[in-house]
C-alpha cells in the first residue's frame, strides 16, 4: 500500500493475496488480515484479478469471520465517503445502529464526532457538540477521543455549552490524559492560526520547546521549522532560512525534505545558496520512493512549462503516469486543468465531458465533479452540450452535504452578478449560506463583505457602502476570541473605511490609525504583503501617516523584508514602480493639460464620476472635450506626438492585456463583432486623447456580454498565490418601460488592498451594430478593435432622449397611478417607497440622459458649431440639438418640477463639506438643480 518496490518492480494485489494463501494453517488472524486488505483494495480502488473490490464483497468477507467491529467500521467508511452498499447509500443512522449493537461506545462517540464536525445529519437533524461530548466513555481512550473533539471544535470555531472552546481548555485535556506530541502538534495548530493560549499568542519558540525527544517530535519540528520558512514566522527572534530547516534521516524525514525542496523551488527560494531546480526535486522523490509525489512533480513543471531533466513535460506522459499508478483522482483533476487551461492532450483540448468521466465514483470523486460544474457555470463551460445552471451546482452540493462550497459558490455568484431562480442574490442570502456551515466562518463572510465593497460613486452607493462596512465590522466583533486572520481583517477594514471615508461605530478612520493596526500584526509574509501594499498606497497618494510622508526608501525597506530572489519579491518591486510610472504620467498630463483634478481619485489613479453607468463614456467625453483638451489636440496635429514632456506610456498591467485579449477572443466567435470599444480607450487607441481610465463597452447582446464575462473569471487567482488578484462584477438591471439597457460595471483587483487597475462599463445595447466601425490597434494586443462608430452614439443617445420626450408625462402619470417599475441608477431616490419618490427618480434619469445629451454636444461642437468627424450624419446631429431642447421644456414645465426642485434643495442644505464623498454629492445635485434651467441661464 506505500507504492515500495520489490525487486525493482510494484507489488500487485494479487501476489498479496497469493501470499497470504500460502499460509497452510489459515485462521481466524489471517482469514481477517486477507478481508481488510481487500478493505484496502476496495477503498483505494486497486483491482484484484482485473477486477474492482466491491463493498459488497467486503461486508461478504467481514461477515463470514464474524467481524462484528469490523464491519461496523467498514460502514462509517462507506457512509462518510459516499460510497453504496447494495446499491443504497450507508446512512449515518445504520452505523448508529451497528456499533450499538457491537456495544462500540468509544467508536460511536468518535462517528458523531466526525458527523458533527463535518455537519451530517442524523436522524434529520444536525449533532450538536453538546451531544457529542456526552456519549464518549469514562476511560483513558474516552477521555482521550474527547480532548480530540474539543481541540476540533476550538480550531473550527464550534461552541460547547454555548461557549467558544477556548486553547486553554484543550491544552488542560491532553496534560491530563499525558498525549504530549498531540499537545505539542495542537500549539502549533494555535501558533500559525495566531490562537491566543493564557492570554498571548502562542510564538514558534514554544512549539518547538514542547515537542518530545523522539523520532516523531523530531519529525514534527522539521515540518513545523519548514512552515515558519515558507510563511515567513520568526523563530528565535529571526526568520527561518531554508538550510536551517532540518528534517530526520528516516523515510518519512526524506519525503519532508523532498517535499520541502519542491516548495522552495516553486517560490524560488534558495537552498544552500543556489536556487532549487526541478531535477533535485524529482531526485529527492526518487531517493524517498515517492511515486505520487513524483507524478505532481511532473505535473507542476508540465502546467508551468519548465523542463524537468532537460525536456518539457508533456500532457501524455503525466497522464501515462497517473494511469500507471492507478491515481484515478489525481488524473481527473490533471484533466481539469488541461481543461480549463486548453492545453491540448493528444493534438486535441479535453472536454469538459471527458473531466467528468475521468473522475471516479468515490465521495472526492463526487466533490470533484460538483466542484468542476461549478466552474463550467461560472466560466460558461457547456456540459453535454448545454450550460450548467447555478441551480444544478447548489443541488450537486445540498445532495453531497458540502455546505461549505455551496456557501462559497453563493458568494461566486453574488460577485458575478449571477442570478439564481431568477434574481440576483443579496449579501444577507450569502451571509446566511455561510451560517449553515458548521463552525466559525467569520473570516470568509468578512472577505466576501470586502470584494463586495466598492467607492460609492453615486449619492445611495454611500449608504450602501457604509452597511457592508459595518456588518463586517460587527461580524469580527462578535468573535470572542480572534485569531490572525481575524486580526489582518480588521486592518484591512480599517483602511477601507479610512479610503472610502467611511465611519466604522460612527467614528472616521485615519491613516495613523491602520498603520497602528498593521504594526501590531505578527511577522509573516502576508501581514507584511498587507503592510507594504499600504505603505505604496500612502506613498503613492501623498497620504500622510503621523504627519508625515511615506517615502520611497520606507517603501523600499519593507520590500527588502521579503527573501532576496523570490518570485514574491520581484513581482511586489515591479508593481510598485509600475505604479509610480503611471501615477507620475497622471500627474504629468493633467498639469499639461492645467485641468482641474476631479474630486475622486482611485488607487490607480482613475478618476470616478457621479454619472450612469450605462451613459459613462459621455460623462468622460465631457470632461476629456475641455478646452485644454482640445488645444492640445491641435499640438498633436502639429507635431504628431502627444503634448506630454519626457514622459512615456507605461507597459500595460498584465491583467489589463490580457482583459484586452478577451475581449477579441469573443469577437473571433462572431461574423458580426458584438464587444464594441467607446469613451476615453477608443478615444486613445486613435490619438484624440492622451491617457484613457477604464474601458467603455457597448455589446450588441446579452449572450456576447455574458460570454465576455464568464471568460473574464480566468483571471481570478487563487488565495494561496503570491499576489492575489480578482474580477468583481456588478450588475445595473435595464428598465424596459424607460428603455435603459442593462450594465454591467467591473472591477480588475489586484493586491491585499483591492486595488482596482482597470474598470470596465459593460452596456448591453441590441440596437447597436457595428456598421461603420473603425478597426484600432492596441499596443501589445495582436488584433484590432471596433469601435462604437459615431453614429451609433449619436443614434443611442437620440433614441433614449426620443423616448424620453415622447413618454415623460405618460411615465408620469402611470406612476401616479401605483406603477412600479425599477428604475436603475436614479442616485437620489434608489429605493423609492411612494409614487411621488418614483417620479423623483424618473425625472433624475431625465435629468441625467439631458446631461448627457449637452455633454455630447459641447464635445463635438467648436465655437458654437459643430465639429464632427468625416461622413458624420448631420441630420442625427442636428436632431439630437431639437430632442435636448424639447426635453428641457418639458422638465421645465412637468407637473413635479416645483416639488422636486424644493426636495433636492433640501437635501443639498443637508449635507457637509466633511469629504470627498459629501463633495460629489454636492456637485451632483447642483448638476441635477442646473439641469432645470434652459442652458445659459445659470441655476
């Protein structure tokens, strides 16, 4: 079963069983060694004679010895890993059962244990701690199951007596019942999860102190030593070197060190003063038998493209392999990854249907494959030629009991605007799913919180924003006692609310409180990645600390905390001085251009305005359209370059090309390009304008737009990587009775602080083709782009100001009457509770697509005439100054003029020059009031 050669050759299970059969005086021992390695046949899946071990055959042969325990424990097995017996499930109830009937108390006890901490029902309903801890006997191995029990429950968060089971209780039952190396393997446990024990966190001096003298405490050091290395935890007051990492001369010690090896060279850290390459790690693998291990190895360097003794590794011989060492899990998931990679197995890409097939009827097997549909959904993946559904993934969770994934794809679906039954979830319905999962999952509800909270950019954006914040805050809060993570999500919500100037208890956050919050995080890689993303944040935006600047060098410092060499380090260091190079350029441009500085600036140096998602690229036409903008236009014509001294573009971020490179991908499936490029990037790809912030997109459908976004999801990041990165994704409903497409607004996040490199403002138009569209060239992209032509801006904006002129008053009156529609972005009236609200919001939108309307104009208008491009339509042109006139007199004269006027004063008495955000608000209800006076009349 340890895969241990015999000369030079695997040991198959039928030479065991031959072996066993040699035996001339075979009794009840043998006949019972002969049952429970067959046990071991059917649960691995090993074949004996070219055929698979049933469970049936199993209980067959426990039954024949009479192996009443046995059998009992063969059972739980087959319950707990989904595997049938006569066709039918085992249920937990018929365990119960069995060991009562073999009078197993201390098995019993142990079976709840497991049903309690992995939330199997018994009896329909969920075992709850308390009765957990009754059933396990009064003896040493009773009280020795218990003390288990109770050191899961602490670290999982579960409470006993309606209590949390604190580490010092658990510390108390293992010195009672004398198990010192489980003892010392559960302060370990509390010191890298940063568990308090006595009071204070538990520090690595200890937990190598208190493991035992023996070849399995020496064993436990190494591994423990080897953790403090790759995470970053000082031991003996400084971090722990890879040479210093030491494990045992024994087989299991070689396997440590194998292993150890192939950490170091996937994180590039040096070893012996050289960099660890894939041949030392397979040589480890090899000296220490390790064939599995092995297998990954190949797997690894294959995924990566990195050579492993001088050859690339193909995806035929790592499948070879797998189906060598009858590893049937670990080549279903290598399948996945081809899969989901597109890398081409035998000249042709593996399908999601033979992922499926590949994976094997066990209880991983199953999770796999729930797992796998999941992210077909979420990637758009077709499933037997038809799209998996996010009810058919909740359904394959519910039925295998994994209520922690099911909560996890609850919140996937919430950051991709995905809808399940028909709508959109809310965060309470996500919050609620993780409240099913047994234990504490306060930190991934906290994170979920965080990816959901963006800078409001609308008036009812704050108040939402503000109620994320709080319940975030109020869920770490109502945790008696925090660990780490915890802590490091404290600080990240501290700077949140300092960045969104949000009050978190009604108090404002300032930055010297965050840099007081991260100093008192332990040391680690990751408290230290979260302390220098804030000190290039502070840096980078001139955000006093203490009175203070941040200066490069004390950005500089905190990088060189980071191993010399390693792949985390490099990437940290290029992203901060990419960040100053475009940052600078920013500040360049704008003081060339000596426009005024919009009021909002986000991480990335983009700017946000108080304007419709849907309608954004206008809102940027108008302010990239200034005076200074168009002086410097007639430069370029002179010149040929842009107006901008010793400056030059910046490398694109490697999220944003490769966002860029989506996007034609989804053409290439089309005759007809639905994914059109509009506002300041198509603006900048034909040298109109000098720096472009997000990208503006018109899709001709709903299909292409969620084609393009279910691509998008590659671009997420695993938790566990160097840097995470993610795709946020909100969504805008349309309203047919006001003719308003449907947006999508998403966010490119990059970094520990969520920092946004990109937005894209995704509008879902069918009206729009791309007749007459221009093809640009993008730098570093390999094709080109349409672009929304002229006339189809000038059609769009025409036929929602049409609609608007020939429904306002009917709208009007259908409201009066009780209609309800959902008009989106309505800023000042979001959630209407009367009809008179509903009109508000009606006119705001009014308001706003007359905003828009004037905006555009004023773009392509120079010295009070038009300044259109070639073959532009005048006459569209010319209609869309005739339907912004009429729409003003009608605002002008509507029957709710007077009334809204008073109301929006009201609210502009109301607010505080306290912040930005009170600011922008201020800005956009003067905008709405002078909206309502005919242009050059002033407010």
């Amino acid at each position: 079963m340890q895969n241990i050669r015999l000369n030079n050759r695997k040991v198959t299970p039928d030479e065991v069983i031959q072996e066993f059969n040699r035996e001339p005086d075979r009794h009840y021992k043998y006949k019972l060694a002969i049952v429970r390695f067959k046990e071991e046949c059917c649960l691995r899946g090993l074949p004996l004679k070219g055929q698979k071990v049933t469970t049936n055959a199993v209980v067959q042969g426990l039954q024949s010895v009479s192996a009443i325990l046995e059998l009992a424990r063969f059972k739980e097995l087959c319950c707990l890993r989904g595997l049938a017996l006569n066709g039918q499930k085992v249920t937990p109830n018929e365990v119960v059962q069995d060991y009562r009937a073999a009078r197993a108390n201390l098995e019993l006890a142990r079976f709840k244990a497991e049903c309690c901490l992995k939330g199997v029902l018994l009896n329909g309903q969920r075992i709850l701690p308390d009765a957990v801890v009754k059933d396990f006997p009064d003896n040493p191995r009773g009280k020795l199951g218990l003390a288990r029990f109770k050191a899961d429950c602490c670290l999982n968060g579960l409470a006993l007596n309606g209590q949390q089971v604190t580490a010092d209780v658990v510390v108390k039952d293992f010195q009672a019942v004398g198990v010192f190396l489980e003892l010392a393997h559960f302060k370990e446990q509390c010191c890298l999860r940063g568990l308090a024990l006595n009071g204070r966190e538990v520090t690595p001096d200890e937990v190598v102190q208190g493991f035992p003298n023996s070849p399995e405490g020496k064993l436990g050091i190494a591994r423990f030593k080897e953790k403090c290395c790759l995470r970053g935890l000082e031991l003996n007051g400084r971090q722990v070197t890879p040479d210093e990492v030491d494990f045992p001369d024994s087989p299991e010690g070689l396997l440590g060190m194998a292993r150890f090896r192939g950490q170091c060279w996937l994180k590039s850290r040096a070893l012996n003063g050289q960099l660890v390459t894939p041949d030392e790690v397979s040589k480890g693998y090899q000296a220490a038998r390790a064939t599995l291990e092995l297998i990954r190895l190949k797997e690894q360097c294959c995924l990566l493209g990195q050579s492993l003794n001088g050859q690339q590794v193909t995806p035929e011989a790592v499948v070879k392999d797998y189906q060598e060492a009858n590893a049937s899990l670990e080549l279903a998931r290598f399948k996945q990854e081809c899969c989901l990679k597109k890398l081409p197995l035998n000249g042709q890409q593996v399908t999601p249907d033979e992922v499926v097939k590949d994976f094997p009827d066990s209880l991983n097997g199953r999770l796999g494959i729930a797992r796998f549909r999941a992210k077909c959904c979420l990637m758009g993946l077709l499933l037997n030629d038809q799209q998996v559904t996010p009810q058919a993934v909740i359904k394959d969770y519910e039925r295998g009991g994994w209520w922690l994934e099911r909560a996890i794809f609850y919140a996937q679906l919430a950051l991709n605007a995905r809808e399940l039954n028909g709508s959109l979830l809310d965060n309470q319905k996500v919050l609620e799913a993780f409240n099913k999962v047994p234990g504490d999952n306060s930190s991934r509800q906290v994170r979920y919180l965080i990816q959901r909270l963006k800078h409001p950019q609308q008036y009812h954006e704050t108040n939402e924003a503000r109620e994320i914040l709080q319940t975030a805050w109020q869920i770490l809060n109502s945790v008696s006692s925090k660990d780490d993570e915890q802590h490091r999500l404290q600080s990240l919500l501290q700077f949140m609310a300092m960045y969104h100037e949000l009050p978190i208890d009604c108090q404002r956050v300032s930055a010297e409180q965050v840099y007081q919050s991260l100093t008192l995080l332990r040391s680690s890689f990751q408290n230290s990645r979260l302390h220098f993303f804030f000190l290039s944040h502070c840096h980078i935006t001139r955000q006093s600390v203490n009175g203070r600047h941040i200066h490069k060098s004390q950005v500089l410092e905190c990088l060189q905390s980071f191993p010399a060499g390693t792949a985390l380090r490099h990437a940290l260091g290029f992203w901060f001085e990419q960040s100053i190079c475009e940052a600078n350029l920013m500040e360049n441009i704008l003081y060339n251009l000596k426009a005024v500085a919009p009021s909002r600036w986000d991480s990335d140096g983009a700017c946000g305005y108080a304007t419709s998602a849907s309608q954004h690229s206008f809102a940027n036409e108008a302010v990239a359209g200034s005076g200074a903008q168009q002086s410097l236009s007639k430069q370029w014509s002179k010149t040929g370059e842009p107006a901008i001294p010793d400056t030059q573009l910046p490398r694109l971020h490697a999220l944003k090309l490769k966002t860029l490179e989506i996007i034609q991908e989804v053409n290439r499936f089309y005759a007809d390009p639905p994914i059109l490029i509009t506002g300041s990037y198509a603006r900048f790809l034909q040298n109109r304008c000098s720096l472009f912030i997000d990208i503006d997109i018109q899709c001709t459908s709903e299909e292409s737009a969620r084609r393009f976004l279910d691509k998008l999801q590659i671009l997420n990041t695993d938790s566990d990587t160097d840097i995470p990165q993610s795709i946020i994704i909100w969504a805008i409903p349309g309203c047919q009775a006001t003719k308003q497409p449907k947006v999508y607004s998403v966010h490119l996040n990059y970094g520990d602080l969520g920092t946004k490199v990109m937005g894209l403002h995704i509008s879902v138009d069918t009206g729009v083709t791309d007749e007459k569209a221009t093809q640009l060239a993008a730098p570093g992209v390999e094709r080109t782009f349409s672009d929304l032509s002229f006339a189809e801006q000038i059609r769009s904006l025409n036929d929602m100001l049409g609609f608007l002129v020939d429904n306002l008053d009917l709208l009007t009156v259908e409201f009066q009457k009780g209609a309800v529609f959902e008009l989106p972005e309505t800023l000042l009236f979001n959630n209407p509770k009367t009809p008179d609200e509903r009109i508000y919001g009606l006119l705001t939108c009014a308001l706003m697509s007359l905003s828009y309307g004037r905006d555009f104009i004023a773009l392509h208008s120079s010295g009070g005439k038009p300044d259109l491009p070639p073959d532009s339509p005048q006459e569209a042109f010319q209609r869309l100054h005739t339907l912004t006139a009429n729409l003003q007199t009608q605002l002008n004269s509507h029957a709710y003029r007077v009334d809204f006027e008073l109301i929006v004063k009201g609210l502009l008495s109301t607010i505080h020059n306290e912040s930005d955000d009170d600011i922008e608000r201020k800005d956009l209800i003067k905008l709405l009031l002078e909206m309502l006076q005919p242009p050059g009349e002033g407010q």
